[in-house]
C-alpha cells in the first residue's frame, strides 16, 4: 500500500458513504482522514476505516498525509474548500457542481493551473455501460448523423426524501446545477461541447415543506428557479432542448432521445450507471434494445475518481475540471439568458473525454490485475 493514492473526505453526508463503499479495499488507493463540521460523524466514519483519522477540516487540508483530497461538501462550499486544498499542494475531485457560480469555478482552475494540481469533479454516473454504450451507438453511426436530441428530468422536489434539503433550494442549487450536471455531461459525451444557448425559467412555490426525517413539516425558502428550460447549441450543429423541474409530479419522457437521420437513440438515465440504452431505426416498427459495449461495469460512486487517480499515459482524466467547468457555465449561461431573455454564447469549452470502453467491474474496482 506504499505507493497507493493518499485520500482524505471533507464532507460525510449521505452521498459519502457510497463513495467510501467504492474506494474501500482498492489497492490503489488508501482513505487517511476524514472531515466534517460535525465531529461526530467525522469519528463514526473514522472508526470504520482502518488507518484514517478523524481531523478539523483545516487540518485535513493541510496533513501530508494527503495526496488528494474528496470534496462531498455542499455547493456553497466546493470553491473554498477546493481552493484550500490546491493552496495546500493538493490534488482535488469534488461532487458536482464544480462551484455554485461561475467566477469561483474559474478561480478553481486558475488556481491550480499555477499551483500544478489536478481538478476533478463529478458527476462520474456517465462513465457506466448506459451512457456509454449510447455514445459507442452514435460514435458507430448507428442512428446516422445526430440532427437533434431531448433531455427531460422531471421531479416533485428532493425535499420529499431528504431530511435537509435547505440547499436544494438556495443559490448553487436547483434542479439545473442540482441535476443537470448529470443530463449535460452525458449530452458532452453524446454530441460534443455546447457554443451557445437559450433558457427560460420560473418557480411553482415559495417554500417547500420537509417530507422526512427530523424536520419533518418544517417550511423552508425557495430562493431559485425550481423549473428551468433551454435549448443548447453544440459545437456541431446538433439542438437540444433540455427541461429540469423540481415543479412536476411525474413524466414518461426518456431522459435523453437523441434523434438521427436514420434512426433514434432512447439514452438511460444519466444519473445511473447502467440502463438499457434503445434504438428505433427508420423503417423498424418498434424499439429493440442494443447490447452493452462500453464503459464501466456495475459502476459506483467514486468510479471517476478511481479514473482521476489512474489516468495516465496521455489520456486526461474522464470526470475532469475543464469539462465540469464548461457544464457550468452551460447551466449558469441558461439561468442568465432566463433573466435576460437572450440567446448567450458561451466562453468556455471542453475536449470530449475519452470513451470508456466495456470494463469488468472486478478489473476497474482493482479485485483483478
């Protein structure tokens, strides 16, 4: 374990414990500390992983002991942190987004541009066999030239499940910088990086009220726009017309079609790793779905980082900073051209990241040479 990647968690929320789950037991990597404004929760999760040690968050970011450090902070809290991190030497991945506006993100990567350090950042659910498999599809030709393609996620709210969802509903939140990441880093990956858009947007409610856990019946504030809509312009023509909305009860759109001369693609859920990815092609009389030929099997949580970590020989981390940074500002340009009611090019762009090819989940989890 001499040589295995040092990691330390800042942030030991629900999302922290699947990323745990993953990177537990890889022989490449080794969990050294873990950090939480809750000192509780920094012990219990301590407690349970043989070498770590439960530090203030200041003093994770700091340890030698670190090579790399896990952002599971919420959104108002990526930019600091991260920027702690890289001020320390610091490699960082972090959850989606890469900050909660557009200016910090920047400062994020500038940062550690001039310090040397790596920037990743999720959402890594696009690296599984469903995405994957749909881009291996249109990277073939099998729906023929891409002409244009929906994304649909459609929700009653979060605050239904989760016992503190205040910042779902403050600035960094949303249902367009909450789950959006998920939809544009897939439409990055299906068709390209994104020159321009048009958005509109609106809120159903000015609060919402806690459905589970302690807080239960409790009202909170509304401070974004909870249904966001727009369409994208990538790079090669092709048009999508995305929706995001913490505004409706249910929807039987696919959560991605993309739409080709020759046939359309229904893409899988991109906040799952897996899913069946089908095709109906010009002149079939119904829907058949493709066999799995790409990306990573039974992904998890934490398999973009693992990816982050390994990345080497010319190939750039697939869940990397640029591309997190360029999906911002797609999301935060559609929110401005809400507001503005304009169309705005965007100032940022990003590589497609290399396609994952069909990986056995004992060989990218470390279980197999």
């Amino acid at each position: 374990m001499g040589d295995a990647h040092r990691v330390g968690v800042v942030g030991l929320g629900v999302i922290s414990r699947a990323y745990l789950e993953t990177l537990s037991g890889h022989p490449a990597v080794r969990v050294t500390a873990v950090a939480d404004l809750d000192a509780s929760r920094s012990a219990a999760a301590a407690a349970g992983l043989p070498g770590a040690r439960a530090l203030t968050v200041g003093e994770l970011l700091s340890s030698p002991d670190v090579d790399t450090v896990l952002n599971l902070t919420t959104p108002a809290a990526h930019a600091e942190i991260a920027l702690g991190a890289i001020r320390h030497g610091k490699n960082v991945y972090g959850e989606k987004p890469l900050a909660a506006d557009l200016a910090a993100a920047r400062a994020v990567l500038e940062a550690a541009g001039e310090a040397g350090a790596g920037v990743g950042c999720a959402p890594d659910t696009v690296l599984g066999t469903g995405v994957q498999t749909a881009r291996a599809a249109v990277a073939a030709g099998t729906i023929g030239r891409p002409q244009f393609a929906t994304a649909v996620m459609v929700t009653p709210g979060h605050e239904r499940w989760h016992p503190h969802p205040d910042f779902y509903y403050t600035p960094g939140g949303g249902p367009l910088l909450d789950m959006g990441p998920y939809y544009l880093s897939a439409l990055v990956h299906l068709l390209g990086p994104v020159r321009a858009v048009t958005g509109a947007a609106g809120r159903l409610r000015t609060e919402r009220v806690i459905g589970s856990g302690p807080r239960a019946g409790e009202r909170i504030p509304v401070e974004v726009d909870s249904h966001v809509s727009g369409v994208l312009e990538h790079v090669n023509g092709t048009l999508t017309t995305l929706t995001t909305s913490f505004d409706g009860v249910a929807t039987t759109a696919a959560p991605i079609e993309v739409h080709g001369e020759s046939g359309t693609l229904s893409v899988p859920d991109p906040n799952r790793f897996d899913g069946e990815v089908r095709l109906h092609a010009l002149g079939d009389t119904g829907w058949r779905t493709l066999p799995t030929s790409a990306g990573y099997v039974d992904g998890a949580r934490g398999v973009g980082l693992l990816d982050f970590l390994t990345a080497g020989g010319g190939r750039a981390p697939r869940a990397n900073g640029e591309l997190a940074l360029h999906v911002l500002e797609t999301m935060t340009a559609l929110l401005r051209s809400a507001a503005e009611g304009r169309r705005i090019e965007l100032t940022t762009s990003a590589e497609v990241p290399a396609p994952v090819p069909l990986t056995a989940a004992s060989r990218w989890h470390g279980r197999t040479g």
